[in-house]
C-alpha cells in the first residue's frame, strides 16, 4: 500500500477457503467489512474506516479475490457469487464471528445482497451504494442485456470478447482509470468517443469532462494494484452473471436484514423503482453525487452510515 494515507491500515494475507485474501482492519468492537467494487481497490473506503473505528467497531476491508494482492485464479468460475460470498463468511470464521454489518458498493454491493440472501444468519445488516437489489427474473441476464442494449454494453463484451477489454485496459491502465474516476461530469456536455465499447475508447481518450475525484498520489494506489496483476480476476465476476442466474434460482428473492440503501443522484446506475418490494427493512438516502458515492461525498456518506447503525446496528 503506498504512503499516501497514513492512516490506512497495514495489510494482511489470510488464507480463506482455498484462496489467500489481501485484508485491511483496524479497530474493535462489532464488526463492519466493507466491499469494494469495480475497478477498484479496498483503498476506495479510505475514508469511511477512521470514521467507523472511532465509533467503535472493527473494520474489515478486504481486497476480494482477483484484487490487489489478493489471490487471481486462472478459472473463471472461481469468481462465482458462491465463491465471492464464501470468501466473506470465511472472513468472518477466521475472526472469529458469527455476523457483521456488510457495507458494499458497485459490485460490492450485488455481493452483499446475495450474501444476505445466501448466509442470512452470517449478516446483521447491509448498508449498499450505488447498486440496488438485483431481481433474477425470467431471463438470463446476460443474453436478456445483450437482447436490450447490443453487443457493445460492457457486460456483453467482457462476456462475448473475453480478454479483448483486460488488454485493453492494462495496457493503457493510468488514463483508463483517469477517465473512470471522475466527478461532476453531468455539469458538462457527454464528450465523443470513438465507436465500440466505450470503456475501452476511454482508454486513449484524453481526460475527459469533469474533475478527478481523488489526488494523483491515490489514483496511483489503484493504478498500482492493477499495473501489477491486471484487471482480468475482476473482469471475471462479470463472467459469471449467467452462471450466478442459475445458481439464485435457488434461493428466495429477499431481503430480510435491516438495510439501507445509498444512491448518487447523477450514477448511470439506475435506481430501483421497487426496492421495498424486495427489502423487507428497508432506508433509502440520495447524494447530490455520480457512482463513486463514497469517495465522491465522504462526509455525507460517512454521516449517513454512522446515523444508520447508531440506530441498527450500535457499537
């Protein structure tokens, strides 16, 4: 981890399930582990950890399979939702407890609301951003994305052109994640981009609308991270959308934990018009922000979470 915040917690390796997590903690009390999403890095909850630990809980961050230091198997299906929730509840055996707060974003988030679903006695409460509930619905998601948005959805593609993106990406890792990592981009006109997958055209677009939301110093953690393993193990959650269909057919379509729900007014996520239906318990906040919502507005989200489990989830 670089120097850039001191106050970010030492890394530590441990052997979960048959792989070996990067994990980040600090603090004591009840447990709160937080979930990173994509691209990204457990430092994208750099400034939700000090909050937490000074209101009284140990904090978990754990860089998921296919991240940072984090063990990257070669098998796609190693990155199913069976295995990424696995990971957490194995995360919770080696601390030694029974359930946790789990905080997720972006991706973090869709693994947290099948954690809920999957090990709901491992889970006191779930705090999301960005990503609401996702229904399984009558259609497969990845051929029903494909059907509705077209072969050049980045979702598709990672599924459709394996590799093709990974490349892509590592090899023009800085400025892709230059372009990803901006705020107040709906304040400007939508740049052009070249035709294709505009994720990969953001790759050798020159900076686009917007402002970076972080320092050059913490772009580079992430940079960092990704230059030295690459971005295929996160691409690879992607690849298993269809496999992770099949797999939820299994299990009831909801969530009973006490919840709250983080949206960004400005995410191109798109917010849930029928979350309650789904989330039993449920709080719903909005920032004046984009996707990164953690990042974007710390001290709001900071304040939100701590008001949240104040009331459900105390230290």
């Amino acid at each position: 981890m670089s120097s850039t915040d001191q106050t970010f917690p030492k890394a530590e390796i441990i052997q979960i399930n048959e792989v070996q997590l990067e994990v980040f903690h600090a603090g004591a009390g009840r447990p709160i582990v937080l979930c990173h999403g994509w691209p990204e890095h457990a430092f994208s909850w750099r400034h939700q950890i000090e909050p937490l630990v000074a209101a009284g809980y140990h904090v978990i961050v754990p860089n998921q399979r296919g991240y940072g230091a984090s063990s990257q198997p070669d098998e796609v299906v190693a990155y199913d939702i069976v295995n990424l929730t696995g990971d957490l509840a194995g995360l919770l055996d080696h601390f030694g407890y029974d359930d946790a707060l789990f905080v997720g974003h972006d991706w973090g988030a869709i693994v947290v609301w099948n954690m809920a679903m999957m090990h709901p006695n491992r889970v006191a409460g779930v705090v999301n951003l960005s990503v609401p509930f996702m229904e399984r619905g009558p259609s497969e998601w990845v051929g029903f994305w494909e059907k509705m948005l077209g072969g050049d959805f980045y979702i598709v593609h990672f599924n459709r052109q394996p590799g093709v993106a990974d490349a892509a990406f590592l090899e023009n890792c800085n400025q892709f994640l230059r372009n990803m990592y901006r705020t107040n981009q709906w304040q400007h006109p939508a740049p052009e981009l070249a035709p294709g997958m505009p994720l990969i055209a953001m790759c050798t677009a020159p900076d686009l609308p917007g402002e970076l939301l972080m320092s050059e110093a913490e772009l580079n953690v992430f940079a960092d991270a990704f230059r030295q393993n690459g971005f295929t193990g996160g691409i690879n959650w992607y690849r298993n959308f269809s496999r992770n269909w099949e797999i939820l057919k299994d299990y009831a379509q909801k969530i009973t934990q006490p919840t709250l729900m983080i949206y960004g007014s400005h995410d191109s996520v798109p917010k849930s018009a029928n979350l309650a239906e789904f989330v039993q318990d449920l709080e719903v906040c909005e920032f004046d922000c984009g996707h990164w919502i953690q990042q974007e507005r710390p001290q709001e989200t900071n304040a939100a979470i701590l008001d949240w489990v104040s009331r459900r989830y105390p230290s």
